[in-house]
C-alpha cells in the first residue's frame, strides 16, 4: 500500500518523505544543541555580569507586576530575558538581587554561576531549535538538498556556535531576523500559505524587541513584498502579452498587496507590544527610552578603544576610510572555510551565468545547472526565476544589513552575526550548485554528508572555545591576531584554576581589563586597572596588549620578565600571568616611585 501523502507547498509529500524530513530535523536540532552545550560552562564573558543584573531586575519587576521596569536598556532583550525568567529559581533571583549592589559580591555568589549557565543552557536550546527552522525554510526555498546542507553548516558554523552558547542577544536575533526573511520567501514564491507571512510578522517583531538593528526589516520586508508583486505583474503581462487591469481593480494584484503588508505589519507590531510589559502601561515613554538610549549607545565610543589592521585606536575612532573595509574582512576572518568557499562558489557560478547569457550560450542539459545562480539568465524559466529573487533578497538583506552597522562608528566583529545566518544559507546553494553539477545521484548526499562533518570537526579543533575559530584560509587565528580585537574570556578559566593553584589563593589579587571574568571562576580577588597596586598578579589578556593596556609602572614589569603561565589557544597567546613584585607595589605609593593610575590610553 502506498504511504500516505500530505501537501507541501502545493506538492505532495509522502508519508516516508515527511518521516525523512523529521528525522533530518530532529539530527540538525541535536547536533545544533550539542555543539552549543559543549563547553558553554567553560568561561565568562564580559557582558555576562550585565545581563545577570539585567535578567534579576526583570524577573524582579516581573515578580512584583512593575511593568514599567521590565525596560532594562537600549538592547530590550526581552525574549532573552523571558528565558532567563522561566528558567532561574526565584531563591536564586533573592540571592543575587540581595548583592546587586556590588560586583564582586554579585561574582561571588554561590548563585551567579548556575544561574549563567542555566541561562546558557536553555538560549542554546532555542538557538537549535531555529537551526532547525531555518533549515527547513532554505528547503522551501531551494529545495532539500540545500536545506538538508544548510541545517548542517548552521548547526556547526563556529561563530554561530559561539554565540548560540552565550547569556546575550546576538544569537537570538541573528536567528530570528533570518526566520523572518526567509519566511517571508516562503509565502512570496507560492510555496507557502499566509502561516509562512504570520510566522515572519511574528520573527520580526521578536527580533526588534531583542535588540534595535532588526528595524531594518521593517523597512527590508514591506519592500521585498512589493518588489516580488511589481515583478510578478510584469511575468505575468510579459508571458501572456496582455496588459493587466490596474492595481486595485477586479483581478489587480494591489489588494492582495495591501492585505499582506497589513497582515505582517499587524503581525509584528502586536508581537512587539504583547512580549514587552513596559509597552502596556506607557508606550511612549518606553519608546522615548529606547530611542535615546539607542543613540546613546551607538554614539558613544567604547572606553577601552579598538584595534584594526595592526592599528590601535582611541576611543573606537577607526577612520572612516577604513569603514567599508572593516566588516568584510572580520566577517571574513570568522567564517568557516566550508562557508567561504560556498559563497564563492556562488559568486563564481552567478558571474559565469550573466556572461554566458550576454553571450548567448545558455543550454538546458545539466551542464548549465550554473544558470540557476543567474536569475536574469533564463526569463523562460520560473522556478530559475524565482530562486534568482531569493538570492537578490538575501543579497541585499547582508549588503543592507552590513551598511546599516558600518556607518556606526562603533565597531566590533559580533554587531554584524545577523547576516551569518544567511550567509550560511547562500553558501549552502552555492556549495549544491556545485554538488549537483559535478556528481550524480546518492553520490550528491554523501558529499553533503562530507561537508558536514567537516564542519563539525572545524568547530570541535578549537573545543571548549568556539569563540576562538578564524578562517584558517584567511590564516587563522595568528591573521586575526595582527587585524582586529581577539578574545572576550576565551582561556581566562584556565588562569584561574593556575591562580586557584598557587598558596593561599584567597589572598591572591588578580589585576586585568577582565578582572570580572576571572573572579568567579576562582577563589580570590580583583582589582581594576587604574588599581593596579592593590594587587600581586597581573593577567594580561590578548586585546589588552593590542590596545596597549597594560598600566605604565607594570610595562616594564611584562616586557623583562618571563610570565609565570601562559594560555595558548588556536596557536596565538590570549593571556600571560605575570606575579608584581611587592618593592613595585610599595613604591607605587611614593613621590618618586611609579604612579599607580598609570593606565595608558590606546
């Protein structure tokens, strides 16, 4: 009997095919998780503590129905911090709120561990579940065999790994604003119902009330929605040399417009208002908070300043002749090789099908599956025609996207991780393009197979620290070292187990930018830069000796002495550990001895 058959997307699918389907989900959803739990209790980053504060204010005021205080800064994060509410005790909330008011205290309690990683736990949960979304929407978009390969490169994309595992809102809104473009795709190409447009409305206003870069979909996806029905109308008049009725007539296109545009935009608003307490009891002074906060935030430079091309520069003043350059190449540097080489592969297919169509030398065999990346290539042609639109929209959400973040003055590599998802899923073309040029049959799943497991492996050689992969085509992490600021905690627990190690380690005080991500992970102490002399161990961290931070009295100290342990990751050395020695820290205190403010500005 035969099995059976459901519809997809106006197809039908059969019974074992959608059995295919899950069990393909249900294997991304688990090595997605996997690779996001692997190591995320290893280390602290130095947001952490600021999103502690954040998700025990919010599960305060949300506790007590103070609306008004779940406003908790210019990036909401207000589904991250719905997670975190759902899954911390309310005895563990009560231990940290009773030492908000200090951040050592905070760090030290038995309380602020486990709630970082239970947080961590539970958005890496998520984070696979939407690589599993995002898969299934790139099948729907350009069929199983790329869906099938995109879930695999997502789930193992090491930025993406890195950021999944994380207490932050990157991750989150990097997966959501995909969801939402490509769901809008979905809806637009006829492959699926008016759920696909309800679902995107939904991502987008998630996505905004996550963090502020994903306004750009309000004005990306009511564009895209508009554009698809202008190039429709011209298919249809141009296929059958009629001229249609006009926009809002008997038949015209323009109230199925209106309608859609209406539907998302209500969609996404309402997400918006209903997720977010602050909005129901006083939405202006919400959103006159936000916005002042968000120019605030984008305004202002970032203390300890920045480093690009082996330059180091004040108060993240990279100049501006540097700007189109600067998420090009860290977006590069970050990328896994499997990804870079399918966006090329991509380019390259593109390029090389413009020009054969200028010189007129399409072919319909197999051997010009290469026009597929062309979507003016082949008007003739409607699913080319439509895959072309989805490459053209994609395209423009990362060009867009990344315009958007690069005429920000302030610049760092994770502003940009809402367009890896994506970058993932043109790779994941690009690479079947090529697959299913050159191989036949089941020899085609095995070589998706291939690749994904090499990305696997990719991700699992720089275990526990995700964080720490450079495109070693680019080459690696010692060309990252000398073009743009490495590290944010990555091996700090392993300086603070040798500290743990040392003689009575509760009188140890451990003198770092990064102080705050190695007091929790040990049973001493921290000081400040600026409070250099009220500590006996100096760690040096990576960016800190790219930004020329270590204090002036203790340069001397770095660079005549051998550090007493040394943390290497990925080839490059993220900290040294230099013990000061008392005579420096008495002196520090006299008219003649060296001045204890002494931090160097970059």
């Amino acid at each position: 009997m035969p099995s059976p058959a459901v519809r997809r997307g106006g197809r039908a699918v059969t019974g074992r095919q959608a059995l295919t389907f899950a069990l393909a989900g249900l294997a991304i959803f688990f090595l997605a998780l996997g690779l996001r739990l692997w190591g995320h209790a290893q280390s602290v980053t130095a947001d952490d503590q600021d999103w502690v504060r954040r998700a025990v204010d919010f599960s305060q005021a949300v506790q007590k129905w103070d609306t008004r205080d779940t406003y908790q800064g210019a990036h909401p994060g207000v589904p991250v911090l719905w997670i975190a509410n759902l899954v911390i005790p309310a005895e563990h909330v009560a231990r940290l709120e009773s030492r908000d008011d200090d951040r050592t205290r905070l760090e030290k309690s038995s309380s602020y561990l486990p709630v970082l990683f239970r947080v961590r736990q539970a958005l890496s949960g998520y984070a696979a579940a939407l690589t599993v979304a995002l898969a299934f929407l790139a099948a729907r978009l350009f069929g199983p065999g790329p869906g099938l390969l995109a879930g695999l490169l997502l789930a193992g994309e090491p930025f993406l790994v890195a950021h999944g595992q994380l207490f932050s809102t990157d991750s989150l809104l990097a997966m959501l604003m995909a969801v939402s473009m490509l769901s809008v795709l979905a809806y637009l190409d006829g492959r699926g119902d008016r759920f696909y447009l309800i679902v995107s409305g939904l991502a987008a206003g998630l996505a905004f009330s996550t963090k502020a870069p994903a306004i750009l979909l309000f004005g990306l996806i009511p564009l895209v929605i508009v554009l698809w029905a202008v190039a429709d109308r011209r298919s249809t008049e141009a296929e059958t040399a009629t001229t249609s009725s006009g926009w809002l007539g008997p038949g015209g296109p323009g109230r199925a417009l209106v309608g859609d545009l209406l539907i998302w935009g209500a969609v996404a608003g309402l997400t918006y208002v209903v997720i977010w307490p602050a909005l129901w009891t006083d939405p202006i002074e919400t959103l006159t908070r936000l916005e002042r906060g968000v120019r605030g935030v984008g305004e202002s430079p970032r203390r300890w300043g920045n480093f690009f091309l082996g330059q180091t520069y004040d108060d993240d003043d990279v100049p501006m002749l540097l700007w189109p350059v600067f998420y090009p190449i860290v977006t590069a540097l970050r990328l896994s090789p499997i990804t870079f080489m399918g966006l090329l592969m991509l380019i390259g297919l593109a390029v090389g099908g413009v020009l054969a169509a200028r010189a007129g030398r399409w072919r319909e065999d197999r051997q010009a599956v290469g026009q597929r990346a062309a979507p003016m290539a082949a008007p003739g042609d409607s699913r080319r025609r439509v895959e072309g639109r989805h490459l053209i929209a994609l395209a423009g959400y990362v060009a867009l996207f990344t315009i958007m973040m690069t005429i920000s003055p302030k610049k760092l590599d994770r502003y940009v991780l809402p367009v890896y998802p994506v970058l993932v899923v043109l790779a994941a073309f690009g690479l079947w393009l090529t697959i299913e040029r050159w191989l036949p049959g089941r020899l085609r799943w095995l070589a998706v197979g291939v690749l994904g497991v090499c990305q696997v492996f990719l991700v699992a050689s720089v275990a526990p620290y995700p964080l720490s992969f450079y495109n070693p085509m680019l080459g690696g992490a010692p060309t990252a070292r000398q073009a743009m600021i490495v590290g944010w905690g990555e091996g700090l627990d392993q300086v603070a187990a040798y500290l743990d190690r040392q003689p009575n380690p509760r009188e140890i005080v451990a003198v770092s930018l990064y102080k705050d991500q190695i007091v929790p992970l040990y049973r001493g102490n921290g000081a400040r830069l600026e409070d250099w002399s009220k500590g006996n161990y100096l760690v040096s961290y990576v960016n800190m000796e790219q930004r020329g931070l270590i204090p002036e009295p203790l340069q001397e100290l770095v660079m005549t002495t051998p550090p007493e342990h040394t943390v290497w990751i990925n080839g490059i050395v993220y900290a040294r550990v230099y013990r000061i020695p008392d005579e420096l820290r008495e002196r520090s205190g006299s008219e003649t001895g060296p001045r204890p403010n002494a931090v160097p500005r970059p």
